[in-house]
C-alpha cells in the first residue's frame, strides 16, 4: 500500500473506533421507572442521539433535546437536534441551552436524565449568567481562542460564566444522571469535556480571571465584574468535588484518543508497518511540537533508531496556535506547515495531521497531508513554507497542493490525529 493510502487508512481507522452509532449502544441503561429525558451537545451530539433512538425500547419513554454544530445535524424521532455555533457560541445554542435547563429542573427522583457530552459541547451549551450577555461571551470566546490558551483554561473561564457548566446542571437536576462522554482533551477528564455539565468543578472564580489577565484578553466590563464579584463571594462558586450534587450522577467516558491511537496501530501493523504511539496527549504550540517530531523523523532516517523503518509515529491531543497572522489554517495544517518548514524535503518521510471532528480549527478540511516532495511543489508554485507559518496560512499552502483531507463533519471527535510515517528510502 502506498504512502499515503496507509496514512488516510489509518485516520479513517482512527474515527470509526469513536463512531458514536458502534459505541453508544453498549452503555444504555434500562429505563427507569419514570420517564427518560435525553440532552446533549457536542459535535457528536446528533449521532449519539440516533444511536439512542436506534436501541431504546420502543414502548419506553423517551424525548429530549440534543445542540450540534452546524451542518452536523441527523434525522431523529423522538430527540429534538438543534444546530448552532461553533467555536463561537450564538443564540442558537442560548435558547437551547435554556430549554435543556428548563427540562431538566422538572425531573423527578423516579426520572433519568442521560446526558450525551461530546467535544464542542462548551461552545454550543453556551447559557450565560444573568450578569453578562450573549455578545459578552462571544467576545471573551474571540479572545480565548486567538491567544494561545489551552482548551482546559479556556473552559475554566466559561465555566464560572454558565448557568449550566461546571457541573451546574447536575446541580439542577433531581433525578438520577448518567452522562456518556466522548473525551476531545488531554487526560479525559469530564471536568473538561464540553466545560463538564455533570461533573464536579474544581476550578474557581480566581482561576477564571487569572488566565484572561495571564494571556492580557480584552474582554467587556461586565464579564470583568462577574468574575471579581465571584471572587468576593457574591455570586455562588460551582459545585465542587463532593458536592451532594454528584451523589446521583456517573460520568462515563464511552471513547479516548488513545482507542483511536490503537486502533490506527492495528491498521498499520496489519499493512506490514511497525507502529509507535507518541501519546495521546500532546500539547504545546502545534509549529513547536512540529520541531521535535522532524528531528526524530530525521533520526530515525539517518540512524535508523530508535526504529528501523518502515515506522509510524502516531500521536493524539491537542496542539495551541498563538494567532498573529491573517491566513487560514487550524492546529492540524499549523503542524503540519511546520513539519514542512523544518524537514524541506527529507526524503522517506510522510505525514498526516486532521482532526479527529473532520473540521481542522474553522475551515472546511480535516486536516492534510505531507509527502517528501510538499516542499519542493510548492516552491515551484512559488509558495515559502516559513512566509505560510508566519501568516498562520497552512491551508492555503496544502489547498494549493491539492493535499487538504476533506472528509465533512465525522460526528465524533476524540481531538487531533498525527502520524510520521518514516518509510526505507534507499
């Protein structure tokens, strides 16, 4: 198999191990007593909605409402699916949030309440506190995702400016909770995932305000004076570890990157390739991690250790990108312009990096791919790998190389999937 038939074998690998419809329906309870309420959000919202439907008892109760990104939507019967912004929450999302909170405060202790958590979910489940308006989230979100914060302090600070994260809805709720969760961060910790609806809060008012003053945001008045007015104790902290709130609720993590880290190394030892996995949570600024990967891809080629091709080196997480220029690109197409930048044509490398979601940051592409002759076509069009870099401009450099991998919305997302694959070449 060539180059880079193994590469998208095995991100394809890497998604269906995180396919909702296959993962879903091997954790559903039975239903209760009294009725079923479903909620969700997240970019796999929509499909862990169906899979529900698909293997709920047909004479059980059953209803609920369910926030996706846009265009990420699916048909369902009994669960309403609503599409809204994403990574910038809109109103959208706030009116369903609020119709979620007001479902959920009518339960009973003879209810369930099965929550469907998913990566995307802190920006689609976006209600904020009365002290602050939709457009004061939006602006402090801008802000948050342009500076190079990584995605549990920038869930820290919506944390304590939601009316239902932070563990604020199982608070709200009287009825039992069962949360699935498919992990989209570093370490799988529901606290962390779509901001923790269900799960315990450890973080505080003074963490929230430390992190904008860390990364110098600009953020409005009133986002400001909420967080100070928590600080001093006039507004309520979110519930935290040991909280009664929790007494009646588990937070199962149902998929990780590292299942679809495994499963891509399977693919690959099943194709006659030796297969490494990296981590499945790398983080740091994507061009920097991007450095270290090329210098052991070169030393592999050179001294064939600590791997003789042919190898892959497969990684999961998370990566930042400080945003300073103007171009397009997410984490994946960063990275991978680094990669470029850096190994300028090293022959017997490859490389694909896409997130696991299909969307890389707020384009229209996964991510792409990297062949040892990316360097050399694209000086031809003209195109400086270190001027791309400097412009944040990666997917106009790998659109323009026709090496973008578009896959539209997975319906899932276990966070970023990476591979070098070091092949004999000689």
């Amino acid at each position: 198999m060539a180059p880079r038939e193994l590469l998208l074998g095995s991100f394809k690998a890497a998604v269906a191990a995180a396919d909702p419809l296959q993962i879903v329906p091997r954790h559903l309870p039975r239903p209760p007593t009294g009725r079923t309420l479903v909620i969700g959000a997240g970019k796999a919202a929509a499909a862990m909605a169906l899979a529900v439907e698909q293997h709920w008892p047909a004479d059980a109760s059953l209803d609920g409402i369910v926030i996706t990104r846009y265009a990420h939507g699916l048909l369902t019967n009994r669960i309403t699916v609503v599409e809204a912004g994403h990574p910038v929450p809109d109103e959208s999302g706030e009116a369903a949030a609020q119709k979620i909170l007001d479902g959920v405060k009518r339960l009973s202790k003879d209810d369930l309440l099965l929550a469907l958590v998913s990566g995307g979910g802190s920006s689609l489940l976006s209600l904020p506190v009365a002290t602050i308006t939709m457009a004061d989230l939006k602006a402090v979100t801008k802000e948050l995702l342009q500076c190079g914060a990584t995605i549990q302090e920038i869930n820290t600070v919506r944390k304590h400016l939601s009316v239902i994260q932070g563990g604020r809805l199982a608070a709200a709720c009287k009825a039992r909770i069962l949360a699935l969760v498919i992990s989209d961060v570093t370490g799988d910790d529901p606290t962390h995932i779509a901001s923790g609806p269900c799960a315990p809060d450890p973080t505080t008012y003074q963490d929230a305000l430390d992190i904008l003053k860390r990364y110098e945001c600009k953020i409005p008045k009133a986002v400001q004076e909420t967080l100070e007015r928590g600080i001093d104790g006039e507004l309520a902290e979110t519930p935290k570890p040991g909280d009664k709130a929790f007494a009646k609720t588990e937070n199962r993590v149902i998929a990780t990157a590292q299942l679809s880290l495994q499963a891509a190394a399977k693919f690959f030892e099943a194709n006659g390739v030796r297969a490494a996995i990296l981590g499945d949570s790398v983080t740091g600024e994507a061009r920097e991690v991007a450095k270290v990967y090329a210098a052991l891809a070169r030393q592999i080629r050179a001294h064939a250790a600590p791997w003789q091709p042919p190898v892959a080196l497969i990684s999961g997480g998370e990566c930042t990108v400080t945003v300073r220029g103007k171009g397009r690109g997410g984490r994946c197409t960063e990275f991978l312009l680094s990669l470029v930048n850096d190994l300028k044509g090293a022959d017997g490398i490859h490389a694909i990096a896409c997130d696991t979601d299909g969307i890389d940051g707020t384009e229209d592409n996964a991510g792409a791919i990297v062949a040892p002759d990316s360097f050399a076509r694209a000086a031809a069009l003209g195109l400086r790998s270190d001027k791309s870099l400097e412009n944040n401009d990666g997917y106009s450099y790998f659109s323009a190389l026709g090496d973008l991998v578009v896959t539209g919305p997975t319906r899932t997302n276990v966070n970023d999937f990476r591979v070098i694959l070091i092949t004999p070449w000689r």
